[in-house]
C-alpha cells in the first residue's frame, strides 16, 4: 500500500480545512485563530507522521533484503558443510547421510545397492617427492576425474578422507559397479598425472573395492563399506592398480 493511501483521509481533512480558514468571510476573524493554531500544530504533526511512514518503510525494505542475504549465506554454508573443502565434491558427512537414506529406500523395493572404495596409490611417495600443493592439485585432479564418471543424478562421489574415495551407486548390482569401477580407472590414468615414485606404473594409478548389497533389516549399510574395505585390501594386496569386487553372500 502506497504513502499516499495510506493518509489520504487525513490529506482529505487538512485541505478542507484550509480551505475555510482562507475563505474570506473566516480569515478576518479574531475567533479563528485558535483554530488555525491547532490546524497548524495537527500539519506539523501530519508531517512527522509521514516521515516516520517513510523511514519505517526504508527500514523494511533494508529488513527484508537482509532477511533474503541472510538466507542465501544459510543456504550456501548448508551446501559447504556437504562439500569437501579442497577437492569441491561431496564430502563424508554428505556419503553416510546419503548411504543411510538409500539403505532404507533399498530395503523397501528390494534393489541392490552398490560402493566403490578407492584409494590412490602409493600417494605418500608422491606427497614427500612433489610436494603437499601438488599433491592436493592431484586430489582435486582425481576428485573431478571420479565424479565426472558419473552419469545418474543418483550417483554420488565423495572423498572419503585423505587420499580415499567413495562412490555410491543405488538400483546398480556388481557388474553395473564394476562398469563403473573400470571407467573410472580409465579417466584418472588419463589424466597422467607423472609419478616416478609409484612401483606400479609412471602415473597416479588407484585400487578399488567393490561391491553390492541388497539392504535388509539384519544388515546395516556399514556392512557394505566394511565388504567394500575389504575388497580394497584385497586389491592392494595383489599389487595396487587394479579392481576387486563381489556380491555378499546373501546376494551370491
């Protein structure tokens, strides 16, 4: 509602006002002046009334723009407490929110429910030779590598913490994991990244552990990390840079 709306009465009643006191037959008269007296004390009144209308409005507009940075700050520190600080993608807190929810989707419609583990390899060597700016440049590297994979909505990446990964697929049994798992591998060593400390090959190379789970309520979702980690040890095991996966015994 506009200013002017607002006091249109009382505009209404000061200029009918005024315009008898002037009238000729009124503005000699010694009676009136007490009126005038008080219509112009009720004007001065008017006027700081409308002032004070002014600046209350200013002051909501500054409140509600406030009100509007305010939430668009809450809103972007929302997404960072989600977001791994150095690589830019999902970070733990997100993955085991994310993981429990599909769990309990999953055990619903029955469909399986896969994780990835990954872990660079030998990244300490590469950490003490090129230094810790290049080797959070090669996390990042990697990080983008991992969630550029992806090609579902669906599917989340996260960094898992320090050199270690995480890649969650829903409604995806082991080989579709697996799929994934290989694609992966391809892109990082693409981006040849030069490691001439690594045993394994002259570029950073990862180990995966992989694998799938249909969620049911005697298992939690910690028991597919757990299979997932243990998939992971046995691909470091065998010798770095390459990919072990399983169903669980239930889903064999």
């Amino acid at each position: 509602m506009s200013e002017s709306s607002i006091f249109s009465k009382e505009t209404r009643v000061i200029e009918a006002a005024e315009a008898t006191a002037t009238r000729p037959d009124f503005s000699d008269n010694p009676l009136l002046q007490p009126y005038l007296d008080l219509l112009g004390e009720y004007k001065k009144l008017f006027r700081q009334t409308r002032r004070l209308v002014k600046m209350s409005d200013r002051m909501q507009r500054d409140l509600n723009e406030l009100n509007a940075e305010l939430q668009s700050h809450k809103e972007i520190l929302s997404k960072m407490s989600y977001m791994d600080g150095l690589t830019g993608i999902a970070n733990r807190r997100r993955f085991n929110e994310c993981i429990e929810s599909e769990w309990k989707r999953l055990m619903r419609s029955g469909k399986r429910l896969s994780v990835i583990l990954l872990d660079l390899d030998f990244f300490k060597q590469y950490n003490d030779h090129y230094g810790h700016s290049a080797g959070d440049t090669c996390l990042t590297q990697v990080a983008r590598a991992l969630a550029g994979t992806l090609k579902r909505p669906c599917d989340l990446a996260a960094r898992y913490g320090g050199e270690e990964f995480v890649v969650l697929l829903p409604e995806t049994d082991l080989a579709g994991a697996i799929t994934v798992a290989y694609e992966t591998q391809y892109n990082i060593q693409e981006l040849a990244l030069v490691h001439e400390y690594s045993p394994v090959a002259p570029v950073i190379t990862v180990s995966m552990g992989v694998t799938a789970m249909v969620p049911d309520a005697e298992r939690t979702y910690l028991d597919l990390i757990n299979a997932a980690d243990q998939q992971l040890y046995e691909a470091k095991e065998a010798g770095r840079n390459q990919i072990k996966g399983r169903t669980t015994e239930n889903d064999a």
